[in-house]
C-alpha cells in the first residue's frame, strides 16, 4: 500500500463534497509528474490525504481510497471542459485519471500554517519550497502522524 497527498480548491471539490457523493473520478490533472503518480503507482486500496489548496485557511481536510486504478481522462476530450486538451483523444490519451472514494473527515483541520511549525514534518514534501504538485506519493509515518493529528479533539 502507497500514500498520497492529493490537492483540490474546495470551492471545486472539496472533502464534503466527496463525503456526499461517497467516490469521484479525479479529473483535470494537467501536470506530466502528478499524471505519472496517478498513471503508474497508484493502486486500488492506497490511502490518500485530502488537502484543501488555493483557500483560507488552506490545509488537510481528511482521508480518502483509491478504488479505480488509472484510466484515460474523458475530459480531455471535452471541448468544452476547463481541461480540454487537443493533442489528446481517446485512441492515444495523455491525461489519466482514478476514482477515490471518501474515508473520513477529520475533526481537527490541519491548517498548512500549522503544520509547517510542526518540527517532526520538516522534510514532508507538502512543505518543501518549489512543490506544486497536486498529487504526490508522502511517507506511511508522515500519513499516519498526520492522521493522528487530524483526529485529535
């Protein structure tokens, strides 16, 4: 089993609503290194961290599964999508997407302020200076510390 940390504007898609629809194809991925995570290494039962980005506070919102492996992103196709891309089509796609379905929310929200005065996440990759990316692979002691923390009252 492998751990993520995947990234959404709430005002999108946000850890309620997943909770409501219980699973969702992730969709709009539009960086070559965050498709190849989705695309190449992640598997069915991976546990995912669920961040809100691009808000305030922005920070992690709750757990999430991986329950559909990789496959092609219809809205690439789209024309009308905001993710339309066409040198993509279904006979040689370029964007990949998974489904994931809702874990839990946490009862304590980790703001992104928070856990950078957090000593113990120095070296998580959330935090380093220069990654955007909106999914990547995060340590099983950082998933489970955090989790921990997410829990707290």
């Amino acid at each position: 089993m492998r751990y993520w940390l995947m990234k959404s504007e709430p005002d999108v898609f946000s850890i309620e609503d997943l909770k409501k629809k219980k699973s969702e194809h992730w969709d709009g991925v539009r960086n070559y290194q965050a498709r190849n995570y989705m695309r190449d290494e992640m598997k069915r039962g991976d546990k995912v961290l669920f961040y809100h980005s691009n808000c305030k506070p922005p920070g992690i919102a709750g757990i999430a599964k991986v329950v559909k492996e990789s496959y092609p992103d219809h809205t690439a196709w789209d024309k009308k999508s905001p993710y339309y891309d066409a040198k993509s089509n279904a006979e040689n796609p370029r964007w990949f997407m998974v489904d994931i379905a809702f874990v839990k929310k946490f009862k304590n929200y980790l703001s992104l302020h928070e856990l950078k005065n957090i000593q113990k996440l120095s070296e998580f990759k959330l935090l380093q200076k220069g990654n955007r990316l909106s999914v990547f692979p995060i340590e099983k002691a950082e998933f489970e510390y955090l989790q921990e923390l997410g829990e707290k009252v």
